[in-house]
C-alpha cells in the first residue's frame, strides 16, 4: 500500500494549522490523493450539473485547494469558476491549470471573501469538516447566494461525525431546501465516503 504521509494526519489538524499543513501538501496532494482514488470532486459537480444551472453561470469554488474540484466542474461543462483558498501554494497548483477565471486567497481570521450575490452557485468540495475549512463557512456561503442559487457540499465521513458540521447546515434551514442528497465514495483508498448534497436558497 502507498504511504500516505499527509492523508494520513490531516483530519487531526486543528485551526492555525491548517495552512502552513497545505502549505506544506501543496506539492505532492494531487498525487496522494490520485492514489486514493479522490471521488468526490467528480460527483458533486455531476449533483450541480443535475439542476438548471446554465454552464456559463459563475460560480465559485470555495477552498479550491490545487483546482481538483475546479477540474471536475470544468470537465462537467461548467466555464466561469472561480476560486477561494486559504494555502498559496494550493493557490499556485490552481493558477496553473488555467481554468479559473480569478483565484482569491482567504484569511483563517474573517469570513469567506464572497460579494453578495455575485454567484448563483457556490461549491464546496472536500473543503469544509476537520482538516479543512472550519463549521463557521457555511453561514456566510449561503447567505451570499441570491434566492434560487444553489451551495454544493460534500460532508465526509469525519465532518459527519462531528456534531459542528451538521449542526452548521441545519442552523442554515430556514435560508436553504434540500435539491438532493446523495452518499458515496470520498476515498475508498482509506476507506472514507461522503454524502454530496445540493441546496436551494430560499
Ligand atoms: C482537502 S482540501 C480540498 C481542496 C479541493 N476543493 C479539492 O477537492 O481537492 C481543503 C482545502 O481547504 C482549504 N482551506 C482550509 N481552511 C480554509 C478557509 N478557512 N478558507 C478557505 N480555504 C480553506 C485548504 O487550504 C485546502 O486547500
């Protein structure tokens, strides 16, 4: 079996950690995370392509890290994304694929830099639950969609099991329907799934 030299302590990672940890993965994730057969990217932009969205809506790819999920909604049809992240070296492995229209780089300490409005969809792709972006994201996504728009997120196994996470999207009831709800593999390499789920702002 392949070492797993990151993947394996990431879920273990607590809040001023984070970036320098991606900082430091930025190089070699694409790479663990291939061999782990990463398939949740694919899956939630196949849940966005389900809906009505048209392709050429913006959206916005939130924690893009080195553009996997951007990779995965470009290769669904979608052609204006862009991208927020926390880590400039994922940022750096992003910019390279040239598929994002801008990439901002986020702060831990303040909210999501997102303009109210400017997206009728919102993805977040193996980017919020432990190790990733933190419960606290999710308000400030959703209430920066118009009514109608729709927030894409992947829970995996670990954020499930982490009362903040669910708790976050239920706190959020009365802004958002459920579009679909779908479980499925994270990486099957470690054994983790996720559920995918899309969301309506109301
Ligand atoms: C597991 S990676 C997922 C990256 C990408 N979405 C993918 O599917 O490969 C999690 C990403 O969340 C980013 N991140 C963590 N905390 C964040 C925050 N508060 N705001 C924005 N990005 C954050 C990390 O830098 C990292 O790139």
């Amino acid at each position: 079996m392949a070492d797993k030299p990151f993947l394996s302590k990431v879920y273990d990672l607590k809040g001023d950690g984070v970036r320098d940890y991606y900082d430091k993965w930025a190089e070699t994730y694409e790479d663990e995370l291939t061999e782990n057969a990463y398939a949740t990217p694919a899956r939630c932009a196949a849940a966005l392509a389900a809906t009505d969205l048209p392709k050429d809506t913006p959206i916005l790819d939130f924690a893009c890290g080195t553009g996997l999920s951007g990779a995965a909604l470009h290769a669904e049809g979608f052609t204006i994304i862009d991208g927020i992240d926390l880590s400039e070296a994922m940022l750096a492995k992003a910019r390279a694929k040239k598929i994002y229209r801008n990439l901002t780089r986020a702060s831990a300490d303040a909210p999501p830099p997102v303009e109210p409005n400017a997206y009728r969809a919102i993805t977040a792709i193996g980017a919020i639950g432990p190790g990733a972006a933190p419960a606290e994201v999710i308000a400030p996504l959703i209430q920066a969609l118009p009514t109608g728009g729709y927030f894409v997120i992947s829970l995996n196994d670990v954020a499930l099991d982490t009362p903040a996470f669910p708790a976050a999207l239920d706190a959020q009831a009365d802004s958002i329907e459920k579009v679909s709800e779908e479980r499925g593999p994270h990486l099957p390499g470690i054994d983790v799934m996720s559920t995918v789920y899309v969301f309506r702002r109301t």
